[in-house]
C-alpha cells in the first residue's frame, strides 16, 4: 500500500475540497434548519462525474478508484454530509451494485443515467431499500413480499430509513419471494419510482443530515417485470450483503470527513482565543489528531483492498467502527472547546455532532460491525 497519493488522486480531492468550501458551504445552515434537499449542489456533483466516481466511462461514469470516493467523501462531509450521503448511497450502493451485478440491458437503460446523475437535464439518482419497520437492517427478515406470477412477480411491502427516497428515480429493492428458504428465498428488484403502486411516506424530521430526504417507501401490489430481477433468483441476501460491505467505506469516510471539518473548526477557533495556550486543550486537539488519522488509515486500507480485487468484508467494518465511533467523540470535543460558541449554530460544531451521530447507525450499526468482525476473526 503506498502512504502517498498519486497526482490524479489529489487533483480529485482538491476538486472535492473547493466544491465543498464554494458550493456546499453556502447556505448550510439554512438547509438543514429548513430540512432543504440539496438538488442543485448534487446536480453540480453530477456535472463533476462525482455521482458516478467508481462506474466505469463505459456506463457513464467517471471509472475512478476507492481511494479517490474516499477522499472526495471526506471533503465534502467536512461541511455537508446531508450532501456527502446522497452522494454515498447512489455510488457505492446503487451504482456499484448495478454494475457489478446487473445484466447488460439493466445497465444500459439504469446505470449509465445514475452514474451521469442526471437525465434529459433533470436529477436521476438511486435509492437502496433495505430496511424495514420491523427488522431494521437485518436483510434475513425481509416482509416486503414479492410473488412470482410468471413472467412478472407482484410486490406488497414497507421499506422504512430510505435515503434519497423522495428524489430517487430508481429504487433497488429486497423482497422475500420464498420465506421457506429463509435468506437464500430473497431477490434484489429495480423499480422505477413512478410504478403504479408505489408510495413515498413523509420525509422524516431527523436529528442530523436533515438536508438529506428520509422517507418510508410503500408497495401495493405492485407489477416488476421479470427482467427486472438482479442475478438468479435467490441471489438477493447475496447481493444486499456483498453491496452494504462497499458502502460501510462510503460511510466511514462520511464519518472521517464530520470529524474532520469539526477538528479543523476547533483548531481555527482555539488558535485565534487564548485558549489555545492552555495544555488541556492542547491535549484535546492532539487527541483528535490522532484518532482523526487512524481513521483515515482505517478508510484508505479497507479501500485499497477493494480496488486490489481482496476481501475487503472486515477492513470495511473496521473502519466503518472506528470512524463513526471517532465522528462522534471528536464533534463532542469540538463542542466543548468552543464552549458556549458551540452550542450555537453558526460555528457548525453542532451540526456536525448531530451528522456524526447517524455514521454509527446506518449501513449496519456499530454492534452489527462488531459482529461482523468478531466473526471474521474466529474464522
């Protein structure tokens, strides 16, 4: 693993870094108070070919490595992550899934508008439905029901926690064709948004990433055709598991990236207040520094074994783990040093404490990781 990046890599994150500060940085505020969809700044992601980083120029995007969505990732999650996550789910889970596990024809009429994240001038990105009200992430419980009818199969269900569920044009659906064969009777489908059938729930008033849109997402007898199906049938839990490993990458560099714009907002603050003179607060800063940069190695690790072709199942979740777990502890330190200045919103310290705290929940929570890598060690 090389410790320095190559000149494309950090052109890429430079790229991230002014579209962040010029473009992202701008009515932050105001959009998470106002839970305000970032349209405009994904459609300027799109125009970057950062909606489509990791898919190849074949099928519209970009054909960059983990390395660099990682370093993107964390550029922007320094000042938005309501932005940084939509970005997240539409490569490393719909895009990434599509190309790696679609036929030709799912590629060619679905992937290539996400990767472009635009289509005929209007915004066209992805949503992941996993998630259900009554078994969380845990893609072996799946309720949402689709019935085989032939040529086309029928969907009756719930999918709760989505993001991009409100904007998304393309959905990649988890549904249950046969509970008698538990996680291998469960099937990945791609369903346009404007199926007949399909509801989209209000948009949830959440704690953090409030710009970002969270709904529930409804099926009533809803018709898929047949080709609509990702791999054999059964391949679904397969597919969910193999698909959530790449996002815990996206989300840890989320993670990495909140921490991040908190520490450099606390060194700036410090710096510029007498406070900085003190040893207590010398030692936070060392403190964040420190982590920050373990989690960065983390980040970058679990990416290079994903762009070398290795498993990358346990470094994903190392990182997704530590990241998170350093998100959170950072933006409280960061809150404290800026004392009262913290507790109010135009210094950002507390929004990002309240973004930091969503890493250590989605793509599988911190225990589930835990689990995760509990399991690969005693293999």
């Amino acid at each position: 693993m090389q410790f320095q990046l190559s000149e494309e890599q950090l052109m890429i994150q430079k790229a991230a870094r002014d579209f962040a500060q010029n473009e992202c940085l701008p009515g932050v505020i105001e959009r998470d108070e106002k839970q305000q969809f970032p349209k405009e700044q994904i459609l300027k992601l799109a125009e970057l070919g950062f909606m489509g980083m990791m898919t190849a120029p074949e099928y519209g995007g970009a054909g960059m490595d983990t390395i660099s969505y990682v370093l993107a990732m964390e550029e922007i999650s320094k000042v938005d992550a309501s932005v940084s996550v939509c970005m997240s789910v539409n490569n490393s889970l719909v895009c990434w899934g599509l190309e790696k596990y679609g036929n030709e024809e799912q590629k060619q009429q679905y992937l290539v508008p996400l990767a472009q994240g635009c289509k005929n001038g209007e915004l066209y990105i992805g949503a992941f439905l996993l998630s259900e009200p009554e078994a969380g992430s845990d893609a072996t419980s799946q309720h949402t029901m689709a019935e085989d009818k032939g040529d086309h199969y029928i969907i009756n269900g719930t999918k709760n926690w989505i993001t991009n569920g409100g904007t998304a044009s393309v959905y990649l659906v988890m549904a249950q064709t046969d509970p008698s064969k538990g996680s291998k009777g469960i099937d990945t489908f791609i369903i346009e948004k404007n199926t007949n059938g399909v509801t989209v729930g209000p948009k949830e008033n959440k704690l953090g990433i409030r710009g970002s849109d969270t709904h529930s997402i409804m099926f009533q007898d809803v018709k898929v055709p047949k080709e609509n199906r990702i791999g054999n049938d059964g391949f679904g839990f397969s597919f969910a598991m193999k698909t959530l490993a790449g996002g815990r990458i996206g989300i840890a560099a989320q993670a990495l990236g909140i921490a991040s714009g908190a520490y450099e907002r606390s060194v700036e603050y410090a710096f510029g207040k007498e406070i900085a003179q003190h040893q207590a607060i010398q030692f936070k800063l060392a403190d964040m520094a420190t982590r920050i940069e373990a989690a960065r190695l983390l980040c970058l690790r679990a990416a290079w074994e994903k762009d070398n072709g290795d498993d990358y199942t346990l470094s994903s979740s190392m990182a997704k783990v530590f990241a998170s777990e350093t998100a959170m502890w950072v933006t409280t330190e960061a809150v404290q040093i800026h004392g009262g200045y913290g507790y109010v919103k135009e210094y950002h310290v507390e929004r990002l404490m309240r973004d930091a705290k969503i890493t250590q929940i989605y793509e599988g929570t911190s225990e589930v990781q835990r689990i995760v890598i509990g399991r690969g060690i005693l293999k």
